[in-house]
C-alpha cells in the first residue's frame, strides 16, 4: 500500500509538473508561429513565463464590486484545471482516475468555465458583465460538447470509472463506431472553441470588451486566470487525446510521455494555424455553430445508446 501510495504522489506530481512547464511554453508556441504566419518577428518563445511571473510580483489591487469573489474566482478557476490534470493521462497513470467517476470530470470543465462567470459578475462593470454574458452563452453550448463525449465513452465502456473511459477502449479499437466518429469530428471542430482561441475568444474580444470579465483584474489575480486559459490547451488537449487517440500510451514511461508531446504539439500547431487565418467570430455566429455541433453530438449519444 505504501508503494501504492508513493507511485499516486510521484504520478500526481508529474503530471502537475508537466502542466506547470508545458503550458506557457505551448503558449509561447502558440505566439511565435502566429507572428511567422503573419510575417512578423513575434515575441521569444519564453515570453509566456516572463509575463507570468511580472504579473505575480504586482501589487493585488482591488477594484471590484466584490473582492473576496475575485479572489475565489482566480483560485476556483486554478484549482479546477489542476484537479482536471490529476484526472487525464499524461504519460503517467493518473493518480486520483481510477477513485474518480466520468461525472465528476465533467463537473470539474464545467467549474473551469463558471470561474470565470464569477470573475466577471465579481468585477461589476460594463465590459466584465458582457463578457460574463458570452462567457455563460458559450458555457451553455460548449460544456454539454464534452459531456456527450465523455457519456459515448462510458456508453461503450460500460462503466462509469473514469479509468477505463480513458483507456482507449471506448472508442480508438479496431472497429470504430460510428458514435465515435461523429464525436471525433465534433472533437476536432470543436477544440478551437473549448480552449478559447481565435476565433472563438469572444467572451475576453481585447478589441471590443478590453478582456471582458477580466477588465478589473491585475497582478497575481490575472496570472492566475491567464495560466488557467494557457493549462487549458494542455490539459484540453490530453483529454482529447485520451479519448479519441489514446495509441502509445502503453508504452513504457518514456516512450509514452514522448507520445503524448508529438500528439499535443500537433493539436497545438492546428490551434494556431486557425487562431492566425481567421478573424473572431460574432457571438451569435459562435452559438450557431456551437448549435450545429450540439445537434450532431446528441445524435451520436443515440447512435451509441443503440450500439452503433
């Protein structure tokens, strides 16, 4: 048991590690090959940790209608994608998948999404409420995207351990179902959308709403939002690669964890070739195409309840 237990705490560790390293670096990433897409220098590759760690030595100014609520919404929203990390695969078992169920990972994305409602219903002004406003339209249409996915995958797991969910078996075997790939494509078109980039950042929109629910914040507050929005291209991503190309991952540590980065850094390379050709959608553009997604996941969690 104490082997057990030692092998969940290295496991845990690791997986926090790779998300605290990985995300600013994606970020920066994310930025250079924009700006190359661009014609343009584009800012260093590190810039992301820079800025990360001027905004946590900031003074915490508060300028809120509710500063104990920003403060919550800042840790809530951290707390929720770091948790989701002990829950993902990421070249090592995740310790708390097999005492967690797929439920509790679906209300643990929803969290992430309602922190950020609070931050803007917190901060009270004008801009912070419209990008709450989007922020929850979206949350309405987006969550539900990654709840059908993961309810397909307990449908033919038959279980509701998030272990086995996440073990590849639920969709990425030999026969594919068809469920699954519907779902793939939902997955692929929807990613973009789920991690908050171009074009689809409409709730933050710097040129309209000046970050939207994020307008009041500074300093260690906004770090710990901004490193929220950069984990979640990572954890996002591992999630996505978990369910629908889970191949490598029983592999040994290395090998699998060497898998992992190539299939992250692909998705990685999409998101920012899509965030730097296209301009930011409308809101309720956004909905509709939220809507159609929507449409083809619940006809895919039908396919799957009949066995298709």
């Amino acid at each position: 048991m104490e082997t057990s237990l030692a092998v969940r705490v290295f496991s845990g560790g690791m997986n926090l590690a790779l998300v605290l390293a990985l995300a600013p670096l994606c970020e920066g990433i994310l930025r250079k090959v924009t700006a190359r897409v661009q014609s343009r220098q584009g800012p260093p590759i590190w810039q992301p940790y820079y800025d990360l760690l001027k905004l946590l030595g900031k003074e915490d100014l508060e300028s809120g209608e509710s500063p104990a609520m920003q403060r919550f919404a800042s840790w809530l929203s951290l707390a929720a994608i770091l948790t989701v990390a002990l829950l993902v695969p990421m070249g090592t078992t995740p310790p708390l998948s097999g005492a967690a169920d797929a439920y509790l990972l679906i209300y643990l994305l929803t969290v992430c999404g309602v922190s950020t409602m609070l931050a803007g219903l917190a901060a009270g002004s004008t801009y912070s409420l419209v990008g709450m406003s989007r922020e929850m339209m979206s949350l309405m249409t987006l969550e539900p995207l990654l709840a059908v996915a993961v309810v397909i995958g307990v449908v033919h797991a038959r279980s509701l351990r998030l272990d086995v969910v996440l073990a590849g078996s639920a969709y990425a075997h030999a026969a594919w179902p068809l469920a699954g790939l519907l779902m793939l494509g939902v997955a692929i078109l929807a990613f973009q959308a789920l991690v908050g980039r171009l074009p689809f950042d409409i709730a933050e929109a710097e040129t309209e709403l000046m970050e939207g629910s994020l307008m009041e914040y500074s300093g260690p507050k906004l770090a710990l939002f901004k490193f929220t929005q950069m984990a979640k291209l990572v954890v996002y991503g591992a999630l996505v690669v978990s369910l629908f190309a889970p191949w490598g991952s029983g592999l040994p540590v290395p090998l699998n964890l060497v898998s992992l980065l190539l299939k992250l850094g692909f998705l990685v390379l999409v998101v920012t070739l899509v965030a730097a050709t296209h301009a930011r959608y409308r809101i309720d553009q956004a909905i509709r195409y939220y809507g159609v997604l929507l449409g083809v996941s619940l006809v895919a969690l039908l396919l799957a309840l009949y066995g298709y």
